[in-house]
C-alpha cells in the first residue's frame, strides 16, 4: 500500500545533483557567445570601407530597412544572391574566421590572468598576514586542521588573516586544489568569547572548498571581468559613439540595431549578476547545511537582523534587493538548517534568466556556426546549448518533482515555470535582431507567443515525465532516470530550438502561414488553386517541421520515454533511493496516494478507439469525395492534393479522439497519457487508413481516386510515406491541446465542486495495475517497436522534402513587390548608385569617349586590334551591369536594362565587324552605341531627379 | 599648538610614543584578546590601517560567510581616534595632498613609511580625545561604561607623554599617577564635561 509520508521529513540535498555548477557553465558560455558576436560584428563594421555600413548592399539591392519587414529585406537580398554576394564582399567584407574566434580567445586570455592574478591580489602583503604571524602558540591552525579532517579536506588550506574586517566573518578564494581562507579580524576578536561561531564559520568556509565552489565561483568572477573590460566598455564606447555620429540617412533604420546593442550590454550585466547571485545562494545553504552536518552549532547563525519592513512597497523593494546578493536572508538560512526544502524549489528568476540565455546563446552563435561548413556546426550548436538549458532547467525541474514526491507534498504541474523559461527565451528575442533586424518590434510580435507556449509545453511534459519515473524507479540512486529524463528533455529542447531558427523565426518576421502566398509574392511560382485550402496549407507547414533535424525523433521520445515507465517491476517495498535520500529516516513508498499512475490498458483503450476513429474518418471523407469524384481520366490536381490533405485530417481524429479519451481517464499525468495515447493512436490510424486506401475502389460509396476494385499498395504508399511525419507531428501536437483542454476543463470542474468534495481516487499502487508485468512489458515493446518504426519509416524520406525547400528559396524571380516610400527610394538610388552604378556608367563613358576618338582620329581607316578591345570592354560592361542590382527604381531600371541590352548589342556588332573587317557594321556599331549612350543618359536622368537635394555622384552617361 | 613635533612625509617623527604603541598598550589593557589583531595591523603602515579601519560595514563577497555581525572591537577605535588627534595636533592636515604624490612613490619604492606619533598634549587637548574615543566607541556599538573606560585607558596612556609626566615616551600605561579627566579625577564627569 501507498502510505502517506509526514511532512516533516528532511531530504538530503546531495541525493541528486544540484546544477549549479552546469548554471556557471551556463553563464560563462553565454559571456563568451557574446563576446565573439558583439565585437565580431564591431570589428566588421570597423572594416567596412564604405560610408553606409552594414545596410548598403541591401539599400543597393532595393530593399527597405527603413519600413519594411525583415522577411521581404531578405528576400531582397536574396532575389540577387549573386550580387547581393558581390557587393558585401566588396563593401561589408567578413573579416576571416579566426576574427570571429580572436575575441573569445582575448577575452579567455585575461579572464586566464584575472583568475591567476585575483587570488595574489586580495592575499597580497598590503592587505593580509598570514595566520603563523599572530596565531603564536598554533591554537588556530589546530582548530583548522580539526575542520579540516572533519570536512575531509586531504590538506589545511592556506589561511590568512584582515586584520582590519571588523565583519565576524571569512571569505575563501583562489581554486579548489589552492583555495585561501581570510579569516576577518572581527572573527578572531570573537574567536573566545564566541567559540561556536567560530566554528560554524570556518565548517562554512570548509564546506565550500570541499563542495568545489571556489574554482567555478572565481572563474565566473574572472570571465565577468574579463567580459567588462574587453567587451562591455568597449562596445558601449562604440555603440554610443555610432549612435552620435549616425548618418541622418539612415538614422531610422540604424537606431534599433544600435539601441538593442545597448539593450543587450545592459540585459548581460543584470543578467550575469541575478543569475550569479542566485546560484551563490544556493551554494551557501549547501555550505551551511554541510557545517551544521559537521558539528557547527546552529547557534552560530544567530545573527541579528533588521525586522522586515512593513507595506507592500517596502516588501517588493527588500526583495527586489535581495535578488542582487550573493547570500541569503538570515532567516532563510537558518530555516534551511533544518529543512532543505529551499534547495528543491523551483523559482521564477533563474528560469527566467535561462530562457534568455538559451536565446542569446542559440541567436549569438549562429554567427559563427553558419560560416563553417556543413549542417553539422549549426546541429552542434543546437545541441550545446539546448543541452546547457536542459541541464539548467531540467535538473531543477527533477530536484523539486523528487522533494515534493519524497515530502508527500503536491507536485507542480510545471505550467507557471514553464511560463517562465517561455517569457524569458521570448524576451531575449526582443534584445537580438533575430527576428526584429532594423526595426524596433518584429512584423508578427503576437507569434513570439509561441515561444512561451513551447517553453510551457516542454516544462509541463518534462515535469510529468520526472515525477512519473520518480514514482516508479527503484535504483539505489535516482541518477539513471533523471539522466533518461534529461536525454529526452534534450532531444525535445533541440528540436524546438531548430524550428524555431529554422522557421519560427521567419513568422515572426512576417513569413505567412500560406506558404503560397509568400510563393507568389516573391514570383518563386505560380500556385495551383489545389494548395490554397487550409488543411493543405498545415500539411505543407507540417511538412517542413517533420523535415527538420531532431523534430521526429523528439516526437517519438515524448511517447516512449514515459512508455517505458511501465517496464518497471512494481515496488514491493521501499526503493533503495528513497532510503538514500531521506538518509535513512522514516521511508516509504513516495508519494501521494492520489498521484498513482494511470492504468496503462486505458491508454490502449483510447489509443484503439483514436485509431478506430481516424478509420471511420477516413472513410467518412472518402464517402465525401466520392461525391465529387471527377470523371475517369480526368482526376485533377486539386482533387488529388486536397484527398491528401484529407487523408492528414483523418489521423488527427485519430489522435485527437485517443488524446481526450486517454487524458480524461487519467486524472494525474494527462499530458502524457494524452501523448502515449494519440502516438499509438497515430500509429494504428496509419495501418488501418492505408489499407482502406489500398483497397479504394472495392467499396462503391467510398471509392475516391479509382473505381475498380484491387490492392493497391503501391498507388497509396508514396502518399501515406510522404503524410506520416506530418501525422506524427499534428499527433503531439493535437494531444498537447487535448490535454491542456481536459486540464483546464477539469479545473473549472474541481473548483465548482469546491476542493472539499474532491473525488478521492482509489489508491492503486502500482502492483495492482490489471495487466500483469510480462503482459504490459509485451504492451510497452510493441508500443516502441511501433513507434520506432514509424519514426525511422516518416525519417527515410522526410529528409527530401528539406532539402526542396531549401533549394526554392535561392532562386526568386524578382524581390517581392511592396510600396516603398519615396525618400527610400531616394536612399536606395543614391547607394546603387555609389557601389557600382557610377562605376559602370563612368567606364562606359570612357570607352565610348575613347572608341568615338578612334573612329574619328581614323579617318575611315583603322586596324582591328585597336578595336577588338573596345568591343571586348563594351561586352564586359554590359555583363558586369546585368549583373550588378537591378536599379531600385522600375522608371530607371525600366531604362538601364535597355541600356544594357544595347550595350550587349554594340559590343556584339563590334566584334562582328572586326572579325569580318567590315566598316558598315562598325558603323552600324556607332549607331548602336548613340543609342545605348542615351538609354544609359535616360537612367541616370531618372536617377538624378529621384535624388536631387541627396549627395549623389553627378555624371552624365 | 603643539611643541616638539615636526612633520615628515605626512608622518610626525617628535619623540613622542608611536600611535601603534599606544593603541597596543591600551588594548592590551582593556582588550587583550584583541592583541593578535593589533599585532597584525602593526605589519601595515599608519596610513594603510587608518584608511581600511575607516571603512565601515562588511564587503559582500562570494563564498564568504555573508553579512553577518561587524564585531564590536577597541582596537579601530582607539587607533583612528588617536591617529586622528596626533595629525590633527601636528597640523599634518594642511600638507596631506602634497605629500600623496611621496605616499606614492614610496609605495612604488616600497619603502615603509615612518609610523605616526603622538605629540606632547595638554589637558584640554586629552580632554578632547577622552571625548572622541568615548562617542566612537559608542557609535561602534561598545557600551558606555565600556567607552568610558576605553578612553580613561588611552588618556592615561597618553598622559604618561604629557609634560611634567614620570614616564618615558613609549612606557606602558600601567604608571600609577592619575590622568587628567580620568574618571577617578574628574568623578562622574568626562573629560569633555569637567
């Protein structure tokens, strides 16, 4: 039986990993991203040799920072890739790669010096002495190497002493194999008359050399130093200075970028110094818990406080204050003695702070990852950093479910922190350029949304998977299934993180969810009606999310991870970890009674009915086709792609009807019981939907492509290949929904009926589930054979169609069409212009003037070789102009291709005339040259008329 | 003001008892269990000292034990109260930013500085110390009869210097001959009352 555990119950702190070291790691990655991405792109900006800065090239290419969306910027530049190439390798030249990396290297060197040098400094001859030089008869060094032994310290640490602190404290520093300990003078006058504090703080000080905080603590320190001085300072002076001496030009699409450059320095410094404070904190109630373990007297945290101030505003202030220190209240500490429930929490602030670093790390990197070949760099990164956040997050996330379940206390469901870490990976959106570029907001903000509603579904699910394998695991150490848990947190994480830079980002920046219409807009093709109904639309958007790396394989491990719970033997007493954790207090089997896991044959009931559901689905849309089935022979497109589109629909009935049936009988666990459910649900759609369309024909009222009975897999497989990675992907998807309407329906429920009159749920321990062990372990392996295999099945060809969607975007016809002010339009001219129309036009004037002199000089008679190079020159500048940008304006454009087009003309009669020897044509060359001259004059005209009042380079062509 | 003192790089070289030998002497009277801090703040020069002893409150730093109590110690403040006076008296205020550049350099140098001492005083000028150390160890949170007797101490230390004195500059406080403002002279006065 499940027995109810008392409350009191003390879980000891080290049963599990605290994190905290990973979340220093955390930080000095973050500080070292951002060291190579600001002063990266500083330094690239102090190498552009032109005056218009990063946004020439794309004023040149027509696009428009000023108004428009980051999205039709891009598809500016990329509408003339080649060009657009050109002319940043011209004039906002990359500097090479080693640039990219010289900073962090930099910034690794001093944060080196500072760590070496720091602990020198504060234990230098000026400041301290050292303990031998007071402590005459050896009772200090005594009592140090007593705790010492007692903290398991292979050696004394080095101590020395400030006379001058009057504090009754002591600080260590320097590493953990050469950690010092200051003792405070205050500390020593006290030494007699207060020999039990004393103690209490020097087993402080022992426990953090012992727990191995000094190292990670100091080099923290030293990359935060090292990051002010090569980078804050530095690219503060720049951005302010940038921002003085913008050019009035290009101020509005300028101050954004400058601003948020601003932004983000300001965001790292409350970033660094929360998120460094906060884990200090808990280092501390682990050293005061330890010392206390060691034999310091609680009493020696009897310090005396100010009372806490009274009034809400006074309250927030205090706390707000107290976010900024590196220890915490008194109170909390001395209440930690006892309790380490504070060391199990899950806090709003940290997860906070590690979704806007999981933003600025993933954004800051991909500047130097996508310049190294291959998808593996920008795979790597992905990885890193959702594997630092799944660290950060995850860990907490495990740690509270386990105290909570230890405690017998209520688990979080996990939405508010996931809540959290949503806000804050959205937040650090707002600070990058990632999806705003030269504006202050992104087109679509309302879609940074979703980054919350990921963070949230993924916490939701993370939490119910730990507190499901906590209730089931029987190790001798939790370690083994927090470690399944965070692999799969992970995998998810990073799935998320590739979409959302993949694609998500690209919504925001106003990509619409009709891919058609960006298709057209940007005249990549023209659409066929048959694409434009909305379940196409989703299967094409579902589509490339399947296509993307990580995406199937996380779909499949939200089911199977939890799935494999049900493997585990039920308990027959208490786990052995449980006994470790609560170091042998009173235990028994953790948890409350009313947190049972869900009957795993309701899952495959629901998972039946789901397939069942999508079957009748099915035939339903078939019985609908039918009634539109076109004449034989003339089976269109239309009617084909939306039978496909169908098709999809129908397995989300499957997975929708499987996720509310499985989640409304869970009561506990619904998400997942919701996941287990639509996958196997999916899954079993699939078989039953694809026979069904194999055999189309062989029911009259539901025959949709054919009319003649027969099987025929091999008409219907490529369809079902090409839909089974997006139906596993609507599956999760559509279970995510079910659950949270069940959840929140259910909580609507439960608070009408008032929590008195909470239905009690029999308590079932997990022994007394229905089906045996062997029955459900043959369940369970033919649940994840299933869904490995339609994992893998969906992956053989999802891969293609990324691999389309990649290749389409390279080759747009013409930059998608869109109102552009005339004062852009004015900038866009001026900058064409001066990177490279004035080029062109002044070379061709020259051998115009030049070939004209020739003729003239001549008389009627000149050698071919003195022509041929001006044909030559003549073809080359019409070449270099055709590939140079179009003109920003249609009137000047419309112009300069006629002046390019003749120009190709008279290098072309040219050259004929020279190879025939014949003078008519050269004549008839000249001709061509008048008129190419005033097409190019025509142009020029334009343009200048655009730009009068705006410096433009005046030069007749 | 005061006779037979000379300033010296900031520092005063008179004959009278160093500033560190009174602040010695009078802990090892009042506070003997302060004598070890004393002991190494005597490895520091005057101005390293005052300067870091003025520091009030507890630097935050990591993996330190945090903020907790700041001891109520004799040592600061018979040490500022006295540095202070013995300046003050000399009128080595007036030449402190011109001697910054020396202090400097002669840290550079690394060469110690001469330490402070206290010139001969007068009744009213004991008086006046009697009152400083009473109202700064009082703010540094030692109670009054604690005060009190802190400050008889120095003034009887420092009454051994005064003229007229039997006891030899630099003499422990331990001479038998009654202070001025001491509190067996002066009754239930101070100093600063009588």
């Amino acid at each position: 039986m499940t027995t109810t555990l008392p409350r009191t119950r003390v879980v000891d702190e080290r049963s599990m990993g605290a994190g905290t070291t990973v979340r220093f790691a955390l930080l000095v990655v973050l500080l070292l991203v951002s060291c190579g991405y600001v002063m990266g792109g500083i330094t690239r900006a102090f190498s552009h040799p032109a005056g218009f800065g990063h946004l020439g090239c794309l004023l040149a290419s027509g696009g428009d920072p000023f108004h428009g969306s980051a999205l039709d910027n891009l598809l500016s530049a990329s509408s003339q890739d080649a060009a657009y190439r050109a002319c940043t390798a011209r004039y906002e030249p990359t500097p090479p790669w080693w640039v990219g990396l010289a900073w962090p290297v930099l910034l690794v060197a001093v944060a080196c010096l500072l760590f070496w040098g720091l602990p020198a400094w504060k234990a230098r001859r000026g400041r301290v002495v050292p303990l031998a030089a007071i402590d005459h008869d050896g009772g200090i060094r005594r009592l140090l190497e007593e705790f010492a032994a007692v903290a398991g310290l292979a050696r004394v640490p080095r101590v020395v002493v400030d006379p001058t602190a009057a504090s009754t404290g002591a600080v260590v520093f320097g590493s953990n194999r050469r950690p010092t300990v200051c003792l405070h003078g205050g500390l020593l006058a006290r030494r007699h008359t207060d020999p039990e504090g004393f103690r209490a703080v020097l087993l402080h000080e022992m426990a953090h050399i012992r727990h191995g905080d000094v190292t990670v603590t100091y080099i923290t320190v030293a990359v935060w130093h090292a990051f002010v001085a090569v980078v804050l300072v530095p690219a503060v002076v720049y951005f302010v200075r940038a921002a003085v001496r913008i050019s009035p030009m290009l101020r509005p699409a300028e101050l954004p970028g400058l601003t948020r450059g601003l932004a983000l320095m300001a965001f790292m410094v409350v970033l660094v110094y929360l998120a460094r404070a906060d884990v200090l904190r808990h280092r501390e109630i682990y050293a005061d818990r330890a010392a206390v373990r060691w034999g310091a007297d609680p009493r020696g945290w009897a310090v005396v406080t100010p009372l806490p101030p009274q009034g809400a505003m006074r309250r927030a202030l205090a706390a707000f204050a107290e976010l900024w220190r590196t220890h915490p209240r008194w109170d909390l500490r001395r209440d930690s003695l006892a309790d380490s429930a504070a060391l199990f929490g899950v806090r709003a602030l940290p997860l906070f702070l590690t979704g806007v670093a999981a933003t600025l790390i993933n954004y800051q990197a991909q500047g130097v990852t996508s310049r190294w070949a291959g998808p593996w760099a920008e795979q790597l990164r992905v990885l890193v950093s959702a594997g630092l956040i799944t660290a950060v997050v995850g860990i907490a996330l495990w740690r509270s479910v386990a105290h909570a379940v230890l405690t017998a206390r209520r688990v979080p469901h996990g939405v508010r922190a996931g809540l959290w870490l949503g806000a804050g990976m959205a937040v650090g959106e707002l600070v990058v350029d990632d999806v705003t570029l030269f504006r202050w907001l992104p087109a679509r903000p309302g879609v940074l949304a979703l980054v919350v509603l990921a963070g949230v579904v993924i916490v939701w699910w993370a939490t119910q998977c730990a507190h499901l394998w906590v209730r089931v695991w029987q190790g001798r150490t939790i370690r083994p299934a927090m470690l399944l848990g965070l692999a799969a947190m992970w995998l998810v994480l990073s799935a998320w993180f590739t979409w959302w830079q993949y694609s998500g980002t690209f919504y925001v920046m106003g990509r619409p969810l009709d891919l058609t219409s960006l298709y057209e807009s940007s005249a990549l093709a023209a659409v066929p009606d048959a694409y434009r109904s909305t379940p196409v639309s989703v299967m094409v958007n579902l589509r490339l999310a399947a296509g993307e790396p990580f995406a199937l394989p996380a779909v499949a491990t939200l089911w199977i991870v939890p799935l494999l719970a049900w493997v585990i033997r039920p308990a027959a007493a208490t786990p052995a970890w449980v006994h470790g954790a609560l170091r042998g207090g009173d235990a028994g089997t953790p948890g409350r009674p009313e947190d049972a896991l869900p009957s795993l044959r309701g899952v495959l009931l629901a998972a039946v009915l789901g397939g069942a559901a999508g079957w009748a689905a099915l035939a339903g849309v078939m019985a609908f086709l039918h009634t539109r089935q076109p004449a034989p022979g003339r089976l269109t497109q239309h009617y084909a792609v939306g039978y496909y589109a169908w098709v999809l629909v129908a397995l989300g009935v499957a997975a929708a009807t499987a996720a509310l049936v499985a989640s409304a009988r869970a009561r506990r666990f619904r998400l997942l019981a919701a996941l287990m459910a639509a996958g196997a649900a999916t899954a079993t759609a699939f078989a039953g939907t694809f026979v069904l369309a194999s055999s189309d024909g062989c029911v009259q009222p539901l025959n949709t492509l054919v009319r003649t009975c027969g099987w025929r897999p091999e008409m219907s497989w490529p369809v079902f290949h090409y839909l089974l990675g997006p139906a596993l992907l609507l599956g999760v998807l559509v279970a995510v929904g079910a659950a949270a309407a069940v959840a929140a329906a259910a909580a609507v429920v439960r608070r009408a009926r008032g929590s008195s009159v909470r239905r009690a749920v029999p308590a079932r321990p997990a022994g007394s589930r229905r089906p045996g062990p062997a029955a459900r372990r043959l369940w369970v392996g033919v649940l994840c054979a299933a869904a490995l295999g339609v994992t893998v099945t969906a992956m053989t060809n999802a891969s293609g169609s990324k691999e389309g969607s990649q290749r389409g975007t390279t080759s747009l016809a013409r930059p998608p069409a869109g109102p552009v002010s005339e004062e852009t339009r004015r900038v866009q001219v001026v900058i064409w212009f001066a990177y490279g129309g004035e080029e062109l036009v002044s070379r061709f004037t020259t051998a115009s003037r030049d070939f004209t002199g020739l003729l003239v000089k001549g008389k009627g008679s000149i050698e071919e070789s003195r022509v041929r190079p001006y044909c030559a020159d003549f073809l080359r500048i019409a070449r270099d102009a055709g590939d140079y940008f179009r003109v920003p304006d249609p009137r000047a454009q419309s112009h300069w291709k006629t002046f390019i087009t003749r120009l190709d003309g008279v290098g072309r009669t040219c050259e004929q005339a020279t190879a025939r020897s014949d003078g008519d044509l050269l004549v008839s060359s000249v001709r061509q040259l008048v008129g190419a001259a005033a097409s190019g004059s025509a142009a020029t005209a334009r343009m200048s008329e655009l730009t009068r009042g705006l410096p433009l380079p005046r030069r007749s062509g | 003001m005061v006779s037979g003192a000379a300033s010296s790089g900031g520092h005063l070289i008179s004959g009278g008892p160093r500033v560190r030998d009174v602040v010695r002497d009078v802990v090892a009277q009042v506070a003997p269990e302060e004598l070890p801090l004393v002991e190494a703040l005597a490895r520091f020069d005057d101005a390293s000292v005052v300067r870091r002893l003025a520091r009030r409150g507890g630097r935050r730093e990591p993996l330190g034990f945090g903020l907790g109590e700041i001891a109520a110690m004799v040592a600061p403040v018979v040490w500022l109260v006295v540095d202070e006076a013995a300046r003050q008296l000399a009128g080595a205020v007036a030449s402190r930013a011109a001697t910054g550049t020396r202090t400097v350099m002669r840290r550079v140098l690394r060469r110690p500085a001469a330490p402070v001492t206290v010139p001969e005083l007068t009744r009213e000028q004991l008086a006046e110390i009697h009152r400083r150390v009473v109202e700064s160890a009082v703010q540094r949170g030692l109670g009054d009869k604690r005060a009190t007797a802190i400050a008889d101490a120095v003034v009887t230390r420092l009454a051994l210097t005064a003229p007229g004195a039997p006891g030899a500059p630099g003499a422990p406080a331990q001479g038998t001959q009654e202070p001025p403002g001491s509190g067996s002279t002066a009754g239930s006065g101070t100093p600063a009352q009588g």
